[in-house]
C-alpha cells in the first residue's frame, strides 16, 4: 500500500485579479475559510453563506465562485462526494464564466483530489492535465508546480512509474530555481512513493525522510501522518517491523486525533499490512476489518456511480452553456425534487451491496485460512526436506575428505622419493597433488554455503578504519596482480573512514572480489579498487578491464554452483561458489551488491554497505 501526497491549490494565486477595496474583507475570510478542518464544518458553511449573500450586496462577481467552492470542500470532508462534486462543478463553471482562470485551476484541483479520494484516478488524471495546461499557458510557476506534483502522485496510483518520475522530474526542473518561495515538499513525497513501487526502498526512504524535513520542526500533523505512514509502510517492505510498529502506530493516533475517517482507515490498512507480514494473522484480521468497515463507509458503488453521473451531467452543462442555460436551471430544479426518493433507493442499494459484501469478505477470510494451513504445512514439509538436504551434504562432503587426505599423505611421500622418479613420474605426481587440492578446496566451499543455511555463525560488530583494512588487503594482493602484470589501482579517501561492521566479513568480500577481478583479468591491464562514503553507507567497487559477463548470465551470477562462460584467463581455478558466498555475507551485513559488465569489456562490482 502507498500513501500518495495529492498538493491542494489553496487560493486561486497570482491569477486572481486585484479586487475592489469594498471586497478585501471577503477574500480573506475565504481565505481563512480554505484552511478549515472538520472540526470547523458549521463556521464553513456560515461563512459559504456569508460570502454569497454580502457579494450580492455588494456587487462582488467573484462571491459565487468562492462561495460555491467553500460549500464544495464543507460536504467533502463531511464525506458526502457526490454533493461536493456538484459544487465544484458548479464552482467551475462560475469560474469560467467570469474568465478567472486561478479559480478554474482551483476547481479543476479540488475535484482531481476528490476523484482521486473516491478511488476513481482516470477522472482525476484528466482534471489534472486541464491544469497543467492552464497554468503553463498562463505562466503560472506555483500552480504548474502543484499540477505536476499531483499528476506524479495520479500516476502512481495507476501504478504508471515511468510517468510519474517525468511530472515530478518536470516539477522539481520548475521549482528548484523558486524553491525558497514555493513548498516542494510534496514532490519529495512522491518521488519516494515512485521509489517504492520500483521496490527501490532505500531511495524511497531518502526522499520520504526529505519530505519530512522540509515540513520543519512543528509540521502540521495531516503532513506529519502522511510522512509517518509512508516511513512505516517502507520499514514494513524492509522488514524492519520495530521501526514499522513505532511509525503506524504515531499515524494511527494522529489520524484519531484529525478525527479524520479516511486517514483512520488508511491507517488500519497498513497495520493489517504490518501484522500480515509478521505472520500474527489473527491481529491482520481484526485491523482488516476496522479498515474495511471505514472504507466501505465512505466510497461505495453507488457513490461511485452517483459521481459519475454528475461528471457527466457538468460535460453537456459545458457543451450547452451559451444555448440552453434555462433548460439546465429547469433540469437542476427537477433533479431536487427528486433527491429524496433516489436518496432512499440509494440507503436500501447500500445496505444491499454491504451486507452482500461482508458474506463475500466473511467466505474469503475462511477460504484464506485454509490457505493459509495448507501453506504451513507445506512449509514444514519443504523445511524438514532442506534439512534432509543439507545433512546429506555434509554427510557426504565429511566423507570425502577422507579419501582425500590418505591420497595427501601418499602423495607427501611419494614426494619425499621425487629425486628417484622420472620426468613423467614427477609430471604426474604433481597433477595428484593439485588435483587432490582443488578437491579439497571444493569440499569447504560446499560446507561453507551448506552450513550458512543451518548454523550461520553470529556476527563479530567492531568499530574500525575500512580504509586501512582495504590498504592491507590491496597489498597481500599485489603479488598476484604482478605476476600477470596486471596493474592493481587503490582508490582510497583521504581521511579514515570509521565503520562498524564484522571485520571478517568484510575482509573476505574484498578477497573474493579482488581475487576474482585478477582471475578474470588478461595480462598487462589493469583492475581498479575504490572506497567512499556516500550518505549513510560505504561504497566499495571493484573494477577490471577483463573477459566481462555475458547479459544473459548476470541474473544468476550470485547463484550457488553457477556456470558461466567467462573463464579465468591464467587457468587459474573457479568452483562457481564465491560470488555467492559474497552476496550472502553482504546480507548478512545489511548491504546489497550489484555487477555492471559486458562481454569482453570488464565488469565493476558495487557493494554499499551501512556505516
């Protein structure tokens, strides 16, 4: 689940025209009006009143479209969409009628966000395109920045990536050079969101983390929920599920504070989302359905269907405007009339399509736990087997070290008589003795990955210089680099560079990859070792000018036991085990690693590992 920032136009900007002096007082009381929240709905609608009745009065062409646009945002957070929807409609075209185009551009966002709430993101594309156009052919940087931002967090709900990186690349290409004056905040926000759904969770907790500062150390606590649920929800992906509880929880009780039902719900979602992950299934459930039954409260098929009808109805308003205003205002009329027997038709549809609903969910919750039990058991099953697997292995592997050390020993002292043997004698006692090697070797790579996967050894934590660690190993390398002539760079920075890690581990990530660079590398080229810091992590690369990977290999280069067609160029030996061992360990030290390479131009290993 994402929580998608969706930025509201709080005024109608630099577009609005200047108003008479007799008028200022009611544009800032709507002003004032636009920052209500639930908790202030009666004054909302008073004021809605208010203005109307004191701009007709007074002569003030604009009182329509505010005071439309004030009851519009009073039944939307009441959470009645469809009558809000008609206001803004109505607010629209008041707008356009008086050519007050940052009023259209509000309208157009207001009903995008509602459209959006309602889970209806096509309608709220569109009405976020309108926008964009507005505001860019009139030049207005603040509301363009709003329209991108929004258009970045529309498509994400339609999980269309791609384009949500280009409006909100595009809004921050905008916004930067103005960024002091205009809040990019929500652009942050959604960047991280695009992030999440690439499944990129680091980057998207950068820029969620990002999103959060900008907000300053008193945020307002409806931008605080959304950065607190967005944080948890990446924890959750990351199974960091401590941090994940602690930031759910803080959203959850900031959603009940706002006594906002939409945010509850969204916060009973990923709380069932977190219990599910850990397995507590029967916690998932009971916060399932507080989820279900709040947002089965505020968006259900037949609002769905009302809304799409006044979407409708406001398009032929719009076609028909100049010829048929009468006959619109007659149709309105008869619409009234009429509302309390569809209002009824309406209740009993409801409670159709809900008690309908809560059998379906109730035979998908059992039909779940059976599910759920044939797993578990399969599970179990697929763990006793990998047991069986894994003792088999060692059985087998312990058994041939034996074979292997009596033919060590006889060849020791077959070795002992080498002076007494021919030429082809000695040629052939030496092939024993590095064949009986090879095999050995190969024997403690299988119970080394083996024995990962049943009795991993704990980790050793130390604070030490990885930059003097990398120097040493670098060094005891050299050796071997020259003998191929090949030449052995150390990038190193120039400070120490602290970390708190396993020393061992690090110490044999760098002896694979090092060791492999120069396998895979022809003489008299050159293999390149580089260490920095980079935000919260260390970036430690490798990189060779040898043979490379072939693209279709790469996706099982980590692979245990992998084959793949890149040989070592010396002869040297390779038993398709260290890479894999490497990524393991690298794991286990909450880093990640990745290879860049092509066929016969090189490859360059990356590992980021946290500080």
């Amino acid at each position: 689940m994402k929580y998608f920032t969706l930025l509201l136009l709080m005024c109608a900007s630099s577009a609005i025209y200047a108003q008479q002096p007799d008028t200022v007082y009611l544009k800032s009381l709507y002003d004032r009006c636009i920052d209500f929240d639930e908790a202030q709905l009666d004054s909302l609608y008073y004021y809605a009143d208010y203005i109307k009745s004191s701009s007709n009065q007074s002569g003030f062409n604009k009182g329509d479209v505010l005071s439309l646009r004030l009851k519009g945002i009073y039944y939307d957070l009441k959470g009645e969409y469809e009558r809000a929807i008609d206001y803004y409609l109505q607010s629209l075209t008041a707008a356009q009628k008086i050519r007050g185009t940052g009023y259209e551009i509000a309208a157009l966002t207001d009903l995008a966000i509602l459209y959006s709430h309602i889970k209806q993101p096509e309608k709220a594309k569109q009405m976020y395109l309108q926008s964009a156009a507005l505001s860019a052919r009139r030049g207005y940087i603040t509301s363009l920045i709003t329209a991108y931002a929004n258009l970045g967090a529309i498509y994400n709900q339609l999980q269309e990536t791609d384009s949500a990186l280009f409006f909100l690349q595009e809004g921050l290409r905008v916004g930067k050079p103005v960024e002091k004056e205009v809040d990019l905040s929500v652009i942050y926000n959604n960047m991280g969101n695009v992030y999440f759904l690439k499944k990129q969770f680091g980057l998207a907790m950068d820029y969620f983390r990002m999103d959060k500062r900008s907000h300053g150390s008193n945020p307002p606590l409806a931008s605080l929920w959304i950065d607190y649920l967005n944080i948890a929800d990446v924890y959750i992906e990351m199974k960091n599920y401590d941090s994940a509880h602690y930031y759910a929880d803080s959203a959850l009780l900031i959603a009940r504070r706002l006594k906002s039902k939409s945010k509850e719900s969204d916060s009973y979602a990923l709380m069932a989302k977190l219990y599910a992950r850990k397995g507590e299934y029967k916690a998932a459930y009971e916060y399932q359905k507080s989820w279900y039954k709040l947002d089965t409260s505020l968006v259900n098929d037949a609002t769905n269907a009302t809304v799409a009808g006044l979407q409708e109805r406001y398009n032929s308003q719009k076609r028909q405007r100049d010829n048929d205003v009468l006959k619109l205002e007659l149709e309105r009329q008869r619409l009234y009339k009429t509302t309390s027997t569809y209002l009824l038709a309406g209740a009993v549809i409801i409670a159709i399509l809900i008690t309908f609903s809560l059998i379906q969910k109730r035979r998908a919750n059992r039909k779940l736990n059976e599910v759920n039990q044939l797993i578990r058991k399969q599970n179990e099953k697929l763990l006793e087997l990998n047991q069986e697997k894994n003792s088999l292995i060692s059985i087998v592997s312990h058994d041939l070290c034996l074979p292997f050390a009596t033919i060590k020993m006889w060849s020791q002292v077959i070795k002992e008589e080498a002076n007494t043997l021919s030429l082809d004698q000695n040629k052939a006692l030496h092939r024993i003795v590095e064949s009986t090697k090879r095999g050995e070797e190969l024997i403690n790579n299988i119970l080394d990955v083996e024995k990962a996967e049943v009795n991993q050894k704990p980790l050793c934590i130390e604070d030490f210089d990885i930059a003097l660690l990398l120097d040493t190993i670098v060094d005891d390398f050299r050796p071997a680099a020259d003998r191929k002539g090949i030449h052995l760079d150390y990038e190193s920075p120039v400070a120490p560079l602290k970390i708190v890690s396993d020393k061992q581990r690090i110490n044999r990530i760098c002896e694979n990859l090092i060791s492999n660079a120069i396998k895979f590398t022809p003489n008299n080229r050159r293999v390149t070792v580089s260490l920095r810091e980079e935000k919260e992590c260390v970036y430690l690369g490798v990189h060779d000018e040898g043979v490379g990977i072939d693209s279709n290999e790469l996706p099982v280069l980590f692979s245990k036991y992998s084959k793949i067609s890149s040989q070592p160029t010396n002869g040297e030996r390779s038993n398709g085990l260290g890479l894999s061992i490497v990524k393991r360990i690298v794991q286990e030290l909450n880093g990640s690693i990745t290879c860049e390479s092509e066929k016969g131009r090189g490859s360059r290993f990356n590992v980021l590992i946290r500080k």
